[in-house]
DNA sequence: TAGATTGTTAATCGATTAACAATC
DNA sequence: TAGATTGTTAATCGATTAACAATC
C-alpha cells in the first residue's frame, strides 16, 4: 500500500476511538478479525506479550503483513519485545467498533443449538445469546443454557426489547428460509447461517453460511497435491 | 451487502512436494470450494443450470472473477445459458482432485459431535464420519449416529484400517492439544478444530479452526459502518 | 433475430516479500 | 552492549474489475 497523500491508503489511521475514519477494505477487517480471534486465547492462557512471528505462525498471515496491518493505525508494539496482548485486543476492537456487547437471537433447541448455547465462542467477543427459538412446541418452555426456549411468536417483541443484532440459525435446511424471512421481517440484519440452505435475503442483509465441507475440501486439496 | 471476502481458511499448506504439475494458488482452490458448496446445494434444489451472476449472488465472489476462475481450466459454460450445474461440480471436483471417499474421525460425543454426526454437511461432499471418539468412558459404547462411540486406544487401529485423513475436534478446549497429538502420533495429517484451542503441530499438518465469531465480528463490522 | 451470458483483455488495485534502520 | 523485533520502504507478484466481443 502506497503512502502517497493524494491517494488516500484503504486503511487510514483512525486518530484514537472516536474520530470517524473510512471503512476498512475487506482484507484488513477479515485480518483484524484474526489477530483477535488468536489474542483473545492467548489472553486466556496467560500470555503477556505476543510477537508479529507468533502472530504469523497462528494465523498464516506473513508476519510483516500482520506489523503493516497494525502500524497503520497506531504504534502499539515495542522493538525487541513484541505486542502487549491485552492492550492489542482493545485497540483492535476499537478500530473495528465491535468494543461493546451485541446481541444473539439462536434459532434452533437441537444438538448444535445447544452446542452453541453452553460455549463461549461467542461470549468471549462480546457476544451474547439472549433468547433461543424452537418451531418444535414441545421444546417451547425447556431450559437451554441460561435460556428459556421461546415460541416463534416472541420474536418481534425480543429483538426489539433486547436490542438483537444477529441471528443465528441452528435448524434443519428445511426452515431455514423460513426463519431468515422471520429475521428480516424482525429488523435484524445479519444472519449467521448454519443449515445447508442457499438464503435468499434482501441485500441490506448480511448473510454468512459457514460451510465445514468448503474448509475441509481446501485442506485436502494441499494435503493431496 | 458483501459479506464474505474468501476469509482465507486457516490452513497451513504442506510443504509442496517436488515439482509436479502447478498447485492452484491459495485463492482459487480456496474460491473453487465455494463454488461448489453452492452447486451441491442447487444441485440438491433440483436447478439444472446456473449462471456465474448467480453464483455470485451466494458467494460474494464477483462474477468476473467467477468466470476467469472456472476458464482457466476448460470452456464449462454455454453463452447465453450458463453451466450445467451437474457437469460443474464434477469438473471442480476434478480440478480439486477429491472426487473420492475421504473418511474422518470424530472426536466428541457431546452436542456438538452429535450434531456433526448426524448432519450430512460433510456427507455431501464426500467426507464420512467412520468413527466416533470419546475420552469419556461413560460414553464408550453408546451409539451416535451410525457409529458406536470408542475408546481413544482404539485411534491408532482405526486410521490404519479405516484409512483416516482427517480428525475433527468437537471437544472442549482444554482436551484439544492432547488429542491433536494423538492424531499426530497416529499420522493424520489434517485436523479440524472446533474449540478455541491455538493448536501446536508439526508444519506438516494442517490444523483449521472454526471460528464462527471472528466472521460475526467482521461482519458486524460492515453493519455498523 | 434479440437477449443473455460466457470467455478474454487490459488496466488497476491490493497483497506479499525482502531488506533494514530504529529502538527496546 | 547484544539480541530481538518493530515500523517502514520499495519492488514485485497475483487478484480484481470493467468492458466488450463472441456466441449460444
């Protein structure tokens, strides 16, 4: 990336929380993403400082690309020693605005849906399930992690009163773009997809599927060639 | 909105071997997945052909750089028509040479292991779970999906026989490490990583951790800016 | 034919890397 | 000091995109 003035970088150094800067190009975010995904367990084992190498070595991002990512928006190493942990996991959280807490909707009372509900996955990013939905009456009433499971009939009055950002779906291909059209009607503008169904959604609304097999298939590719 | 950018798979390719015929790079291989996670999916849905703006509807690829992608390796699609879904995922299936069977070890009976067995995400793409794990004694024996759950001193026996290329850990993540090295120990060379455990393994083995959060943290990202 | 969509080019943009001075 | 590691530059390579002729 060139520091040319009149062509102003992707990625502009945002002057201490607050000021308003441009949007990230999609690459950085992804890999600021990363870095905090690998801080924040390193964070929980105890570890106080982290270097660009180690950084590198998590996350196969080139160690000299992970410095350049960071030095744009401030200088938060120290020569000789490497990057403070904690104090990076705030800076980067700062710069991608995701600092505070937000709101899960879980859509789906079955294995995975628990499975979700008892990790801290997503806790641990300020992440939060505050209501899980089941379209089966008979799970309507039982007790998964810290929640009550709701009928489907709630879902306007929860995500309006508890702030819901993001909906996650835990349910069968089948239901799934039932339920994303429930979400979209609700407001809520990103769903995390983990059925099998190709959503068709509004294009104000963000979509992410996670696809296990796509992951897997890419790692096969490399041990097999 | 565009949501996804490719987030480069946290994969660690092994070392090339010499020569050969030319690796696809990192992107397209990893572009090429996608794209098949969408035409099994529409395969499934019954659609017999699908043009490269559609798929760029459900993969946030751009449909240019769809077309580039699938050209550089034969002329797969019909002018005003599009591709043959079919015949497509067959010749990506070819391109990423894993056409075949590729059988997986499960570890964990819990929730999450639960519902991987009984989704058929990896089914679909040719991936079988042929044995579940559990250090849990209680639940050695239980049957899970189609599998009886086993002893971990069984692990070595079951790769060999069973010709194991791929160990997933949907186990907690004070367990993960140990396990990896196991799977080390038994020679499988890809391990996918459902817990939030930064795994230690040789270069040559090629760890993916599934990180739902960081691609709900990037895509919150895009929401709130 | 008319409309749609591929295959391909050329230009631009972003990622990657080696190298190294600065400095902890 | 000696060793380690950041911050930064400059050069290169690969990815991305708009545009459009070819053609179904």
């Amino acid at each position: 990336m060139t520091l040319d003035p009149l062509n102003p970088p992707m990625v502009r150094p945002a002057p201490s929380a607050g000021g308003a800067s441009e949007r990230l190009s999609l690459g950085v975010a992804a890999r600021l993403s990363r870095y905090l995904q690998v801080l924040t367990q390193a964070k929980k084992m105890g570890k106080e400082t982290i270097s660009s190498q180690e950084l590198s070595d998590y996350t196969h991002v080139n160690s000299t690309q992970i410095r350049r990512d960071l030095s744009g928006f401030g200088k938060f190493g120290k020569r000789g020693v490497g990057y403070n942990v904690e104090s990076l996991v705030s800076q980067i959280r700062k710069i991608l605005r995701t600092a505070g807490q937000h709101n899960i909707a879980l859509f789906g009372a079955g294995h995975l849906g628990r499975a979700i509900a008892g990790s801290d996955i997503f806790a641990d990013h300020g992440f939060r399930v505050v209501a899980i939905f089941d379209v089966d009456p008979d799970k309507v009433g039982l007790v998964v992690g810290a929640q009550r499971v709701r009928h489907l009939d709630d879902l306007h009055a929860v995500v309006e009163e508890e702030d819901v950002v993001v909906g996650v779906l835990a349910v069968p291909t089948a239901d799934a773009q039932g339920l994303a059209d429930d979400l979209v009607a609700a407001g809520v503008k990103i769903i995390f997809n983990y059925s099998e169904a190709l959503l068709d959604v509004p294009p104000e609304v963000a979509v992410h599927t996670s696809s296990p097999a796509v992951d897997l298939l890419y790692a096969l590719y490399f041990h097999l060639t």
